[in-house]
C-alpha cells in the first residue's frame, strides 16, 4: 500500500480536531479491500427483487462473497427463494416499506453497513404522466432511502433494465433514477457511502453481478456516482494463463501502483517510462519481483516513434500483449495567454497522440479478449483554470476510447477511460494547499484517493469481471463536484 495520506484521514489529529468547531467537514474513513477476490464479509446486502434469473444471480455473488443477503420481494419467486434460503440468506415480504424494513434490523443494534441493490424494471406501458405513482419509482425512493438511513459505509446500486427499443416513458424512469443517483451520492458520501446506476443493456447476468460486486466491494471504496452500460460482454468469464501487460509511465504513483497490482494479478508486467526515471523503475521492478511478481523495465519515451517501436521491440519476443494501461501523463499548466506553443505541444504528444503511437506499435500483439485501459482526467470532462492543453488532451482521450471501442468489437478487444479525480501522488503534491483542500471538500467523499485506489479500477478493468464494460468513462473521483 501507497505510504502517501491525507491529513484528515490521520487517526491522532482526527482526535484533535473533531471536538473543534471547524469550516470544513472531516470525512469517514473508507474501508478498501483491494484483494482479488474483495470479500463481502461483514456487511449486511438487501435485495429488493427475486423474480428472474439475473436476481437470482446477484443474491449469489454476493453470498458467495460473504454478505449476510436479506431479499425483500413480495413476489419473489417461490424457487428461488428456496435456493437463496438455502444457501443462508433470507427472503421476506416487506413490512411496512422497504426503508423502515432494512432500518429495522439497524435499528436492533446492527451496524454492519449496508449493501442495497435495486432492480428497476419499468414496464413497457410506463407512461409519462403515470411515473410519479408508478412502483418502479416508488421502489427507487424506498431503496434509496434505506440506503440514505443505513450504517456509515453502506453503498447502493440500482441496476436498471434497458429495452432495445425503450419506450418513452421507460426513457425518462431510468433518466430520473440517473439523476436521482447524482444527488444521492452527494448525501451519502460524508459517510463513506456510495451509489452507481448501471445500465443493464443485454449483459449476460454473470457479467452483470460481477460488475454490480465489484461496486458493492472494498476495491471500489473511492469510486462513487458511475453511470455505467453493461452491455454484452466481448471476452471470455476467465483470464488466460500468461497474460502480458504494458503500463506506460509507470515508474512512480498511479502507473507504478497499477504495475504492482497487476503483477499481484499474476500479470508479466512491463514498466515503462522515460530513461530518466530509471531508478525509480527499478526500485518497482524490485518491489514487485520482490513480491514475487513478474516486472521488467522498458526504457522509451512513449511519445515518440522511436520510443513506441523500443517498447514492441522489447515485447516481441514473449508474442502477446493482453492488456495496455495508457497511463504516462504531464502537465504544463500556464493561463492560455501565457502558454507556449511547445508546451501546449508537448502535453497533447504525451497524453493522447503517445496512446496512437504505442497502439499502432503493439497491434500484432494484441490478443482477442484483451482489455485496454486508458487515463483521462476528471479535468478533462469538467475544465479547470490554467489547463486549457491537459483538458484538451484528456477530453481527446475520452474520444479515443469511445472510438477504439467501437473499431475492436470484432477484435474482441475492450476499451475503457478511468477519469481520476484528487489523487495524492507527486503530480498532485504541486498544487497549492488551499486548491488542494477545497478539492475534497467539494468532493461528496470529503478526502483524495490513493494511486492504489486507481489501480484497483484498472485492475478490474483489466481482468474478465469487467467483461460488461467497453467505451465507458469510469470516474475514480471520490464524487467530485467538477463537471458532474
Ligand atoms: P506522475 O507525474 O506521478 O507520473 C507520471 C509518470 O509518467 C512519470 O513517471 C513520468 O516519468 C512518466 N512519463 C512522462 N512522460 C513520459 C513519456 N513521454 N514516456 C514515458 N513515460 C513518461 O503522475 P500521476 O499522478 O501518477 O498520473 C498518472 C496519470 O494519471 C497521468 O496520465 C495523469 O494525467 C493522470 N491523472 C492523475 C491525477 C492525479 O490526481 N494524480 C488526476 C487525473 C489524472
């Protein structure tokens, strides 16, 4: 784990402080398993559907991961509720609604946080003028309540359903749980809690629950407000045996932390950055085979031909690249009126043309099933004062992604964009303290995350439980206020 922390987030000066009247609201600290396989243990999941096989599969998982699984369904079908009964969850009507049912196991001293997973289905005849009384919506504000009044840490998923050919006012039902979600999370946040929408749009339901697991789980702890498409999946349920990663820039913070937990993934994984960071990269390449990892180093500036055909030459030989983390980045942020045309140059070679170039590089060594992962910037959706040449070459990225996503479904190759927010790294460490603190606290979190929070969002891209996701754009941003 990163050594690098936040003030706030320091045990003895948290003591000091929470009896101050102070401006600024510290934040609860987060609970992150960034195992593999994230355990669910000690927490309490409500379901509040068991009606098809895709309900059935998620009251699974999160079994099998260890979550005490408490379905609420009226109609819950009676087979699967014998299944689910008999793997150790429970399935009962609601008394009363579906917030005083979960609050009413809290309310008996249990404080385990609480996992609300919220099947939305809305019916094809869903009219306009009907959804403020309609149960899809009513079910929405109940679910979303429970989860609001649940423990600290307590997290939410609604996973709604998405027709081929949406009616109207199936449109508008899932638009306004998107938009819901957007508010909730901000509520949520200051205490540690989450909520994501994912939108179910012909994903086999394997895919579905891992994804929905993985967003319930300790591995995305930082990850807050995603919008997401599952849609069908491009690659295999399971990794092949062998698998070879590049990550670009990886010598030192958020490349270096994907490179470490790749490797523990049982990646071979090439380090690459530029020749001066050499001894950074070893000090990796060190802790990862120390670890008992595989990790080498390949010396190149991404940005250039050259550097690009260096990093395939160095590959070549194993025959196979499986997954690509785009991650080298710079900044040279000056006011548009005072930025020089090499600098604004410069940034746009290296975080978005370096992708083309090592892409193009590597393509015959790409495998079917692989996953490329790419870094934007939450800047890059938002904007940001002074970083006209970083926004411009993280919104292209975001663009590429959607584009090569697109270019490779025959390929089978998947394609996604993290957007991290505040991360506490050296590049983050020039900003000045008080843009740095107004950043978390503007953040529905309240804190930055950790390089590893990002690898363990690139990690999961990377692997098959991911296999729902292409062309999406994943905010690693604790809930940041900026261009949401
Ligand atoms: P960092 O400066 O700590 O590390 C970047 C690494 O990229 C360095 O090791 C650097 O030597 C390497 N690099 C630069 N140019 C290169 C080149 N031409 N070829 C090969 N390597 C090169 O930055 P970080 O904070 O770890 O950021 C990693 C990525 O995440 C970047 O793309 C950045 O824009 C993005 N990002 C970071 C944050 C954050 O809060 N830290 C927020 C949003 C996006």
């Amino acid at each position: 784990m990163s050594t690098v922390t936040d003030w706030s987030l320091d045990p003895r000066v948290r003591r000091v402080l929470s009896g101050l009247p102070l401006p600024i609201k510290l934040p609860t600290p987060l609970h992150r398993d960034n195992s593999p396989q994230a355990s669910l243990q000690g927490y309490r999941a409500g379901l509040t559907r068991l009606q098809d096989d895709l309900d059935l599969t998620l009251a699974q998982i999160l079994l099998a991961r260890g979550a005490a699984v408490a379905v609420v369904d009226r109609h819950a079908k009676p087979a699967f509720a014998s299944q689910i009964r008999q793997a150790g969850g429970q399935v009962t009507a609601p008394a009363g609604d579906l917030a005083a049912t979960f609050a009413g196991v809290a309310a008996r001293g249990d404080r385990r946080p609480l996992l609300v997973v919220h099947r939305m289905v809305a019916p094809p005849d869903i009219s306009v003028a009907e959804l403020p009384s309609a149960a899809s919506m009513d079910g929405l504000f109940e679910a979303g309540q429970a989860a609001a009044l649940g423990p600290k840490l307590s997290r939410m998923v609604v996973v709604a359903d998405v027709a081929t050919q949406p009616t109207v006012g199936q449109q508008v039902a899932i638009e306004a749980a998107a938009g819901m979600l957007r508010s909730l999370h901000k509520e949520l946040g200051p205490q540690g809690g989450t909520c994501h929408l994912v939108r179910a749009a012909g994903a086999d339901t394997g895919a579905v629950a891992e994804l929905v697991a993985y967003l319930l789980g300790g591995a995305s702890a930082f990850l807050t407000g995603l919008d997401l498409l599952a849609a069908p999946s491009r690659g295999p349920d399971t990794a092949p045996s062998g698998r070879v990663a590049l990550v670009t820039g990886a010598a030192r913070g958020i490349g270096a932390a994907i490179a470490t937990r790749l490797a523990l993934d049982g990646l071979q994984v090439w380090i690459n950055d530029v020749p001066q960071a050499q001894a950074a990269a070893q000090t990796t390449v060190t802790a990862i085979v120390a670890a008992g990892g595989k990790a080498q180093f390949v010396a190149a500036d991404c940005s250039s031909e050259a550097g690009a055909a260096a990093i395939a030459q160095a590959l070549q030989p194993g025959g196979r690249v499986d997954v690509i983390v785009h991650n080298a980045g710079i900044t040279r942020d000056r006011t548009l009126k005072r930025l020089a045309l090499a600098q604004w140059r410069q940034v746009l070679a290296v975080n978005l043309s370096a992708m083309q170039r090592v892409q193009r590089a590597l393509a015959p060594l790409q495998q079917p099933g692989g996953s490329v992962v790419m870094l934007s910037s939450v800047m890059g959706i938002a904007g940001n004062f002074g970083q006209t040449n970083y926004t411009a070459s993280k919104a292209g990225v975001i663009a590429l992604c959607k584009a090569w996503s697109q270019a490779w479904a025959e390929q089978g190759v998947r394609c996604n964009a993290i957007a991290p927010g505040f991360i506490v790294t050296e590049m983050t460490a020039q900003v000045p303290l008080f843009n740095r603190e107004m950043a978390k606290q503007l953040t529905a979190l309240l804190q930055p995350g950790l390089p590893e929070d990002v690898a363990a969002l690139a990690a999961f891209l990377a692997s098959p439980a991911s296999r729902a996701l292409s062309g999406q754009v994943l905010r690693c941003d604790g809930g940041m206020a900026f261009g949401a």
